[in-house]
C-alpha cells in the first residue's frame, strides 16, 4: 500500500516532464520527420522517400552553407571562451562580496533588453555612417567613411556578444566551487601561474568549460537574428536557409529536411567535442 | 418643421435601432491577415461601432500569410490580403482559400476593370477566389541628387553607383532585371523551358552586378534607413517607400523604372477554415467605401480599387504620384500574372545561386 502510493507520487512528478518531452519535443518531431520524407511530384502529390536528404548532399550550396554555419558557429564558441574565461576567473576569484554582485550583474545588464535591440545598437555602432565610422574619422584616423556592417566579422562580434553570459554564469560557478587552498598549496610547493593555471584550475574548470562550449555553440548554430541582419551579401547561414525553404519556398519537406540534417550534425559536434575533451554529458551538466 | 425634423430623427433613431439589433446579434470576430497600413486604428474603430463586430489584425506579407494558411489548412483567420498572383497556384497546391460569393459582394463600389481583371485572374476550378483592394508598384527608388544616371533596374550595375546600391533577393528582382534586359518573363510563365532560360540570363547579370550591391535589404525598413543615412543611393523598392522618404529628403523619390514599373494588387480571400464569413463580407464592403478608401490609402500609401477612392486622397501623396508616373509610365505598369505552381522553385534555385555566388 505504501509503496502503491509512492509510486503514484513519482508518476504524478513525472507527468509534467513527460508531457513536455512527448507533447512539445518528440511529436513535433515526428512530424517533421514525416514531412521531410515526403517528397513533392506536383501540386498535392507526394511519394515517400529520402530525395530531400539527398539534394542537401548533392547541392554544394546546401552542405557548404552548413560548414560555414558550423566552423562559424565553433569559432564564435572558442572566442567567448577566451573572452569569457578571465571575465569569470577575475569575479569568482578575485573579487569580494559587492564588487562580485556589482560586475556580475554588469555582465547580465545587456540581457535585460531582447536580442532585437541588442543587434540593432552594434548595427548603429558599426554601420557606414555610425559610431565608429564617425569616432574615427574625428579622430582624423581614416579619410572616409569605414563601413564595418555586413561581414563575416561582423556577424562573429553580434554572436560573441550575444551569447557570452551563458559561458561566463557556468564559468563563475565551477570556479566558485575551487578551494582557495589548492591554489595557494599549488603556489607553496613552487608552481608558476602558468602551471597552475593549467594544473589546477583548467581542469577544475573543466565540467564548466565544456557545458558553457555546448550551450554557447549551439545558440550560435541556432541563431537567426543576428547572421541575417549583420551579415552582408555572402553570409549565409543554415537556419536562414531553412527559413527560406519554409516561408518564400513553401517547400515545408525540404526545410524540415534541412531542420533534421541541422539537429543531427550538430548533435555529432557536440559529441566529438565531449570525446576529445575527455569530458561525459552528465559530468559536465551534473556539476554546473 | 422641428417637430417634423425631431420625428424624422425618431424615426431614424428607431430604424437605425431596428438594423443595429440583429446586426449586433450576429456580431462576430473577424480575424484579419492583412499588410501594415492596410487596417489603421480609425477605420477599425468606426467598423466596429457601425456593425458591431470586433477586430484582430495580424500584419504579414505574401509569403508569410501562405505559409500561416499552410500550416492550419486555411484556419485561424477569417480574411486574409495576399497578391492576386499568389492566389491560385496556393489554391492549386494546398487548397487554402474558399470560393467568394459575388452576391453578397457590393460591386458598385469597386472600379469594374480592376474587379473584373482581378477575377480572371484569380479563377481556378470555375470559382473566383479574390477581390482587388489595394495596388501599388514596385520599381526604383533612387537619391536623384546622387544617382541621376540611375534609370532603369539595370542601371544599378554601373559603376557610378558602385557599392551604393540595394535590393531583395527575391522574385520581384528577377522579373524586373529581365524586362530592363529586353526579356519577356510574364509572356514565359506557362514554359517553363523558356523561363529558365530567361532565368540563367538574369542570374547571369545579378551575379556580375553582385560587386555593386552593398547588401540584399529584407524589411521596408531596412531599405528606408540605408536611403536616408545615404548609404544607398539606389534601389528595387516599392512606390510608397519612396513617397515616404520623399517627405523627409526631397532628392530622393520613386522612380518608375522605363522598362516599367512591376504591378500588383492586394486581394481578398477569404481562408477555407475561416469562421467569420459575415463580418468578413462585411469589413469587405466596409473598407471598399469611397471615403474609408481614402483613409487606408493615407496611411498605407497606396490607392485602392474603390470608386473614387482617390477623393479624399491627401494632396501631397497624390502630388507625388503623379511626379512618380506620367500616362505612359502607367501604361507601362507590367501587372503580375498569376504564378503557375511550381515556377517559385526555378525561381528560388536561381536565387540560391546568385546568394553563394562570390
């Protein structure tokens, strides 16, 4: 009886859970799935069949634009990293009581206003006739207007900028969890900064490290806003790419295609960047 | 005479009364996907008070309200305003629209050529699907101060407007960069053979011109700013874009373009799952009044196809119409066909390839 009523309350709690996973993940999913095998004959004709996986492997278009969106995405990750990681070791290491409240609320400050905003204050900064463009210029720097809007570079800053709170919050929080005491002892027995950096507190750090690269690279992979309205001419990115097949295309089975090749291969970056980082899924969101 | 002015007033009071009650009864929501501008605050505020139904607006564009229909199979709204020319082929394919009933139509009130036009070529299966509301064109829109060789679609690939120039990467550029090539895209819609021919030519020339564009804009907004801060000094943009920048910087205005300005007319429709039929028909016959007319068309920039619906047009915005378009260049207007099913593919193909092209 007891164990009856248990029992029930572990399924009750479950409930909630599984009805998000079923109801919003996995059955839109499946749906998706179906519509992507579903290749078009004519107006309401279609066969079954993988015809939309393979164009995606048959147009270089297709899987050059998903490289391009994934070193990208892999590039953005590693510089939030190395902007991110002294960010977080100077307030969980350095700092104390108000000035740590003060200079991690400075970093979540920006966050406060949606990514809309945020995208179109670097679009003033940057553009021909913005900001910088102007600043230089008054400084008698360079002759004409500099246009710095609408390049690859420009789309790297909008998402190092974008996303690197949710690599400096799991940063603090693994680096808070670091003994003081070990990194004296490392100093005691006659470590250099160096080494204890990468003796210490690197692999401390670690779990931190790694679920900051999974977030961070999948919100870069994912991202819509920021590639479309600061990169130029060039800039293709994949989820602008499915948004075309979806909306201007009305080509539903090759953008869900597109939706599960994006799911897939990125799942696969993830894993062989858990691989050579030594690391496993549930160490790394485990601890943070 | 007072107390008969008073009587005629009860009287009116009382039938006024009499129609407003069953009017209210039958009161409805209606559900409206339609363009920014095309449903302003005023007019919907007078067409509740007068019939008692409520009002939702969602603002969109052509494909975004296809997809929307799509995704319910033509349910969640009750009247919704695409382009005559994408009417049937999303008819054809995703069977999204219902048919009008021409009865409960008030036809006296719409221009009779643009109804009539506009029916032909929105038929399909014997049924006419949409209703002419309001037209525009698309063409350049050009910083005449700065860009006065810029004439026509091709001319934006001079030299002299290298790197200042901008448009959508979308079927509009197409068509247009091949009627300025002396090509006939609208004549080879029903080939698709000599269409993609045309198609290779104009990708071609788009990706040649590539050096001179400094980005493909996406949103009206986007291309008015890039105009204003003079980033861009010419650009494929619609007629009204240009009449609005007009009223901040005289130098810049819509230019209509002399292989023709490209025509099309928002519609109609009403979605196959829509609930509200009869403050649909309603809103139709509410908004095609001369004088609402006029309201929509000072706000959204655009005439509609309502008898006199240009009365009451403000005189700035009819003064830079006609700056805009002399006789020849309205006879000029290429209107947009109906786009046969599956013609949006080559088309997107071609884009693709202009898009990657380095």
């Amino acid at each position: 009886m007891r164990s009856d009523a248990s029992r029930l309350g572990f399924y009750l709690l479950l409930a909630p859970i599984l009805l998000w996973l079923v109801v919003l993940i996995i059955l839109p999913h499946i749906g998706l799935f179906i519509v992507s095998i579903s290749e078009k004959l004519g107006p309401r004709e279609y066969e079954t069949g993988f015809g939309n996986y393979t164009a995606f492997f048959s147009e270089p278009l297709y899987w050059r634009t998903f490289a391009r969106t994934a070193i990208m995405s892999i590039l953005a990750t590693a510089l939030t990293l190395v902007l991110g990681f002294p960010i977080a070791y100077y307030i969980a290491k350095l700092t104390r009581g108000r000035t740590k409240t003060v200079l991690f609320l400075m970093c979540m400050i920006p966050f406060w206003v949606s990514e809309l905003v945020r995208t179109f204050g670097w679009m003033i900064l940057l553009r021909e006739t913005g900001v910088f463009s102007n600043l230089l210029q008054s400084l008698g720097l360079v002759s004409g207007p500099v246009e710095m809007l609408y390049n690859d570079a420009a789309i790297m800053v909008g998402l190092v900028y974008t996303s690197i709170l949710f690599m400096v919050v799991p940063l603090v929080t693994t680096l808070d969890s670091l003994d003081d005491s070990l990194i004296e002892a490392g100093y005691d027995l006659g470590g250099t900064s160096t080494s204890i950096m990468r003796e210490i507190v690197i692999p401390h750090a670690m779990p931190g490290i790694v679920s900051g690269c999974i977030v961070v690279f999948m919100l870069s992979l994912g991202n819509y806003l920021t590639p479309i309205l600061l990169g130029g001419k060039d800039s293709l990115w994949f989820t602008g790419m499915i948004y075309t097949q979806f909306i201007t295309r009305f080509n539903w089975e090759l953008g869900s295609a597109f939706g599960f090749l994006l799911l897939g291969l990125s799942s696969l970056v993830v894993f062989l960047g858990l691989k050579l980082s030594g690391q496993t899924l549930s160490q790394t969101m485990g601890r943070s | 005479m007072t107390v008969k002015l008073s009587k005629f007033g009860r009287v009116a009071i009382a039938t006024t009364a009499m129609v407003a009650v069953p009017m209210m009864a039958g009161a409805e929501t209606l559900r409206l996907l339609t363009w920014g501008g095309y449903a302003p605050e005023e007019v919907i505020a007078k067409f509740e008070e007068e019939t008692g139904h409520t009002v939702e607006v969602t603002t969109s564009n052509n494909e975004e309200m296809i997809a929307k229909l799509r995704a319910t199979n033509g349910g969640g709204f009750d009247l919704a305003q695409p382009s005559q020319d994408r009417i049937t082929s999303a008819q054809e394919e995703f069977g999204i629209y219902k048919p009008i009933d021409m009865s409960r139509i008030n036809a006296d009130l719409f221009i009779p050529s643009m109804l009539s036009a506009t029916a032909a070529n929105t038929t399909f299966d014997g049924e006419v699907y949409g209703l002419p509301h309001v037209w525009g064109t698309s063409g350049l829109v050009v910083n005449t101060a700065m860009a006065q060789s810029v004439q026509d679609y091709t001319d934006l690939c001079d030299d002299a407007v290298a790197g200042k120039v901008s448009y959508r990467l979308k079927r509009p550029t197409l068509i247009g960069f091949a009627y300025s090539m002396g090509l006939d895209p609208f004549a080879a819609y029903g080939d698709s053979a000599t269409y993609q021919g045309i198609l290779d030519q104009v990708e071609a020339k788009l990706t040649e011109c590539k050096a001179n564009v400094k980005t493909y804009w996406d949103g009206g907004d986007e291309i008015k700013n890039l105009l204003r801060s003079g980033e861009v000094v010419a650009s494929m943009a619609w007629d009204t874009g240009g009449w609005q920048l007009n009223a901040d910087n005289p130098d810049i205005t819509f230019v209509a373009p002399k292989s023709g300005a490209l025509g099309w007319i928002d519609t109609f429709v009403l979605p196959a799952r829509g609930r509200a039929d009869d403050a649909a028909y309603d809103w139709i016959n509410f908004v095609m009044q001369p004088e609402i007319a006029a309201m929509i068309t000072n706000t959204a920039g655009n005439f509609t196809a309502a008898v006199n619906g240009d009365a009451e047009v403000n005189a700035d915005l009819k003064a830079r119409y006609q700056g805009s378009f002399d006789q020849q260049a309205i006879d000029n207007i290429k209107w947009y066909p109906p786009v046969p099913a599956g013609l949006e593919a080559m088309e997107g193909a071609s884009l693709d390839r202009i898009n990657a092209a380095n």
